[in-house]
C-alpha cells in the first residue's frame, strides 16, 4: 500500500510487509527416549489387562463356536436343517488366511499375533513392558 509523499516531493515511499513466516518453525521430531517409570507402570498395567481381557474374549468366543456347532449338529441329526460342512470350512478359511495362501496354517496364527500386537502396542511409550505384561495377563488370566 502506497502512503503519499510530503508535499513539495514527487517520490511515492512505500511499505515493505514483514517476511512470510512458515507455519511450522522448526522441523517436527518425534521424541524417543528412554521411558520413565510412570509410563512403564502404565503400560505394564494396561498389557496385563489386556491379555487378561483378550484371553476372556476368546474363551467367550470358543463358548460360541462350540454352542453353534453342537446345535447345528443336533438340527442336522434330527433332519430339520442340512449343513454344507465344506462350504463352512471355506468361508471360516477364508476369514482366518492372514498370509493369502488359501490355507489356515500356524504362519496365519503367527501373522495375526503380530498385527494384534503391533495394533494394541501403537503409540505406547513402554511397548516391551506391555508385551510381558500381555504375555502373563493371557497366561494366567
């Protein structure tokens, strides 16, 4: 924006603006030190928590499994319902392959460790004490 000049000169002055700040002044950097004791604790507890509920939640789900199937067979005995065991095992296969080979082997129990694990460790200051903590909470729990 141009201001006017005294009377008396020809000459316009103008303003110089301020250089543009760059929103971000300093690069972003992504702390890794050494966990203090706090969040050790914290991730320890919320490890054996989690084994411990992830071990419930899978009793719970074997329950459920086993209940279906025993009344699937107790229907198809009594002749009032008819099973596709080998579609069954095709759709249970297909949802269990975490490796993509077709199969259901030990490497797609593996597989889905991991991801669990990476999932619920994400983000955590103290991944090692959760995963000993989960370790225990699963075992005993």
């Amino acid at each position: 924006m141009a201001t006017p000049a005294p009377s008396g000169s020809s000459s316009v002055e103008l303003k110089s603006t301020p250089p543009v700040q760059p929103l971000i002044a300093k690069p972003l950097t992504f702390q890794t030190g050494p966990a203090d004791v706090t969040e050790i604790g914290m991730a320890t507890i919320l490890g054996g928590c989690s084994g411990f509920a992830t071990k419930k939640i899978a009793k719970a789900g074997g329950l459920l499994i086993g209940v279906a199937f025993v009344s699937l067979q107790a229907l198809s005995h009594a002749n009032i319902i008819k099973v596709n065991w080998p579609r069954v095992e095709e759709l249970i296969v297909g949802k269990l392959d975490a490796d993509g080979d077709g199969k259901f082997t030990q490497n797609d129990i593996r597989v889905s460790g991991l991801r669990l694990m990476h999932n619920l460790t994400s983000d955590l200051p103290s991944a090692g004490g959760f995963a000993a903590a989960f370790v225990l909470g699963f075992r005993y729990g």
